[in-house]
C-alpha cells in the first residue's frame, strides 16, 4: 500500500471522539477500546506492508464503525454457549455431554458458599472427598469402593502408576488403542511408570497368551474397551470372565477400562455392545475405570470403582492428589449419579439421554415445522427436511448409526463453508454439519427448547458478501 494511505488514517484520538468508539468505551471501558483501536491499526498498518494486493482502508465514520464492531467481537470471551447441529451427540469439540438442570443447581447450590467437601458433619472431623459420590457408586455398581479423577485418562495413569508401577502389564495387541491423538495406550502407560507387555495378535489373543506372558515381573493384567473401533471377521478376546480368574490365581489384579461407562444396559436406545459397570465388577474385575461424560452424561472426571485394598492403594499414591477433582465437579457427578437410581428418571432427566431416546417421528415433525422458518431467512435460499443417521462421538459405539432427522441449508449468496461461518460466530453459536452440497442442522443433538432460537438467529443474520478486503 503506498504510504499515502497510511496517512489517510484518522489519529487514535480522533477515533476514540467519534460516536460509535465513545459508545464503546461507555458500556465496555475507554482502557479496553484505547488498546482495541491501537491493535486494530497496527494489523491494518501489517497489513498494508505484507500484502502485495491494495488493502482498502474504510474512511471516517466507517472506520470507526468497523473498530467498533471488531471490538465488541474480540470482546466475546473465547468459550461460548453452542447449538450443536452437527448429531453428533458427543461431541469432545462441543464439551461433550451437558449437564442435568439438578447437577447444575448442585453446583450452584454447593459452590456459592462453602461446603462440606472434607469434613464429616456429624462427628466434625476431616473426612474424604470421594465420600460424596462413593455410596451411589457403590450402589450403582456393586463396587466396594471409588476414586474421581480428573478424566479417563487420569484414572487409566493414576490406577497403572499405583498397582503396576515398574512392573509389566499385560494388554493384548488388539487393544492398545488411541482415542484422539492426545491419548494412546502404550503413551500414557509409558508415563506411568508401568511397562507395557503386549501379547496376542490384532485380530486374535487367547488365554494362554495372557499365562504365558505371566512372570516374576507382572504388575497386573489390563483389558480395555475398543471404544472407537470394532475388530470384525476372524476375531477372538478374552472375556473378563475368564481373565479374571487368572488374575487371581496369580494374585494380580485386572484392570478394565471399558471407556463411556455405561451404568445402564444401553441396547434400549439402539445402542449395542457397550460394556456394563456392574457386568464388568461382577465378572471380576477388580478395577474398573471409564469417563463421566461419555454415555453417563456427567462432567468431565474419570471415574474408578473396585476392590477396596487397590482403591486405597490408588488413592494412597502421591498422583492421586494431582490427579482429584473439585468440588465443582463431585457436586456435577453426585446429581447425576442420583438419577440412575431409576433409570426411567434418568432417561427423562439426563440431557444426553433425552437427546438420545427422542423417537425419530418427533425429529421428523420438528424438522418440518424448521424448514419453512428457515427458508424465510434473507441467508437461506432453501431449507428442506431431509432423514439421515448420526454418530454417538466422543470415541463411544463405533460405526453405529443412529436415525435422525435434519434440515439441509443453502445459501442465498456465497459458500456453504460462509454461512457454516456466519452460523458459528453468531450469538449463540450454531454447529452445524457440512454434507456436500448442503449445511446439515441435524436436530438429534437439539434440544427443542432450542428450535426457535435457530430459527431467530439465522433469520437475525445479513448476506454474506463475497469475501471482505480487510480480514481483521
Ligand atoms: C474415551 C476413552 C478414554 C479417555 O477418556 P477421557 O475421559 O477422555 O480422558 C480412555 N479409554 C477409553 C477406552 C476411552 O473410550
């Protein structure tokens, strides 16, 4: 850009005079705008020296207008409620599962003031945190006894580094699985201190090759739930039945990371082949680790239940207090414990279950009602109900689809991937899925409480205009 442009641009002082940037300071604060304008100027100023192309500098009261509104967006704090359209219901992106209206007033209710986190109130002495949700688990479960961790992954770490540090662990090959690039078995295994022992092949591993594998050296024996995978054809695993077995004859304990953590029998919202919690401690598995906000649909925490000597061995060792939860989240996970005492209350009281039970004819029926107020909207050029399948997510049931229905956007002017855009930096938020040619809203991640929201906000957006000169 030749200089001259630069010098066409109005001093900081005399933007901070004109109407809309002395509104700003007003409701935001003239610190926030004084540095907001200095910064907007200098990526211009970057800008103009870095691209080969002219950059169009808005003059006058459009500048000022444009620093505005730049403002108020870098105002928006970066974690924002959103509309998840994509199905997805799982979605690690999105905060995975949503919270129980009781687990939220529980934390409400818990974290204003102070609580009873670690005390015992009857008798006033110090007690422990995990008391707070350990006789629902207990309960749920059959387990003697629990320890929160910060996620699954903390657990997995956590109970390798107490039972099996130094030693070896023995995991079939067929098992040693990655669930986003950040957690790989064999890493987090590594960093526990534990050796990994991997026996068996990646289609088939039988008995003898656990007791073959069986020395002076091994610490325990650890089977995980291919959660986000299925090994299909000629295929054989060791069931925890008989595992368990020979753990115990060899004074080992098993470990069983069965992942989601289902607390009930899923199979009754289409879902098959997701390990039980109760299944697993009653065939005799002396650990059981799994998420609270996969299937559970709880907080982020990584739940352990088992035997209590390894329990205590876990909570003993010097990770179990890096690796504990807060009040906040005990508070989260004992609501929504609470629900599965009757698993017909928690189908109506966990969000992740609602959205998972919705039958498809209501689906069906709301996104019918959508597709006309949609197709309203200036940005729409049509909105059609269209049926389809989704995922869980979240590294939970692979490949099993579940029946849903959505609406298929296309744009007025402009791409598919502007309007995606338009949608996820409105307020609120809306995700939606990309499918060819179309913006999926896929209502089985909707609450329907949310319909006229998305009907509001996308009638609420303007045109898209091909792409603007100044991306600032
Ligand atoms: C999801 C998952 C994990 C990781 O759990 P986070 O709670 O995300 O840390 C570990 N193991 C299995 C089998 C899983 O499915």
């Amino acid at each position: 850009m030749p200089p001259s442009i630069l010098r066409n641009i109005p001093s900081v002082n005399e933007l901070l005079d004109s109407q809309p940037l002395k509104r700003l300071s007003d409701s935001v604060s003239r610190r926030v705008v004084v540095s907001g304008v200095r910064s907007f100027l200098e990526t211009l100023r970057q800008e103009a020296q870095t691209t080969a192309n002219e950059v169009v500098v808005p003059v006058g009261a459009e500048l000022a207008e444009r620093i505005a509104s730049w403002i108020m967006t870098s105002e928006q704090a970066p974690l924002r409620p959103v509309i998840n359209a994509t199905g997805i219901l799982l979605h690690t992106g999105l905060g995975r599962a949503p919270l129980a209206p009781d687990a939220l007033s529980n934390i409400n209710e818990l974290a204003e003031g102070y609580c009873s986190l670690e005390v015992d109130l009857e008798s006033g002495k110090r007690s422990h945190r995990h008391e707070a949700v350990e006789k629902l688990l207990r309960d749920l479960t059959g387990a003697e006894a629990s320890f929160i961790a910060n996620n699954n992954a903390g657990a997995t770490l956590l109970t390798l580094a107490a039972l099996a540090g130094e030693r070896e662990v023995i995991v079939s090959r067929g098992e040693l699985v990655e669930i986003g690039g950040s957690y790989r078995l064999p890493n987090v295994m590594e960093a526990s201190g534990a050796r990994l022992r991997e026996i068996g092949t990646t289609n088939k591993t039988r008995l003898d090759d656990y007791e073959k594998a069986l020395s002076a050296e091994t610490g325990a024996l650890l089977k995980v739930h291919t959660s986000n995978y299925a090994i299909v054809g000629f295929t054989e695993e060791v069931s925890m039945k008989d595992l368990a077995p020979l753990a115990h004859r060899n004074q080992l304990p098993v470990i069983h990371d069965i992942g989601s953590g289902a607390l009930v029998d899923y199979s009754r919202f289409g879902l098959v082949g997701e390990p039980v919690v109760t299944d697993s401690i009653q065939e005799g598995a002396d650990v059981v680790l799994f998420s609270g906000d996969k299937l559970l649909g709880g907080p982020q925490c990584g739940i352990i239940v088992g035997r209590r000597a390894y329990v205590e061995q876990i909570r003993k060792h010097p990770l179990a207090r890096a690796f504990r939860v807060g009040k906040l989240t005990l508070a989260a996970l004992a609501a929504t414990l609470r629900h599965y005492r009757d698993p017909e209350v928690a189908e109506q009281r966990v969000p992740l279950l609602s959205l998972l039970s919705t039958s498809v004819e209501n689906l069906k029926l709301r996104a019918e009602r959508l597709a006309p107020q949609l197709a309203a909207a200036t940005v729409i050029e049509s909105a059609e109900s269209q049926q389809d399948v989704t995922y869980l997510g979240g590294g939970s049931v692979p490949g099993q689809q579940i029946p849903t229905w959505c609406v298929a956007l296309q744009p007025a002017t402009g791409s598919i991937d502007q309007l995606a855009h338009q949608l996820r930096t409105g307020t609120p938020a809306i995700f939606g899925r990309l499918q060819q040619d179309h913006l999926l809203l896929d209502l089985r991640s909707v609450f329907p409480s949310q319909d006229e929201q998305i009907v509001e906000t996308v009638c609420r957006l303007e045109q898209n205009e091909p792409m603007d000169e100044v991306q600032t």
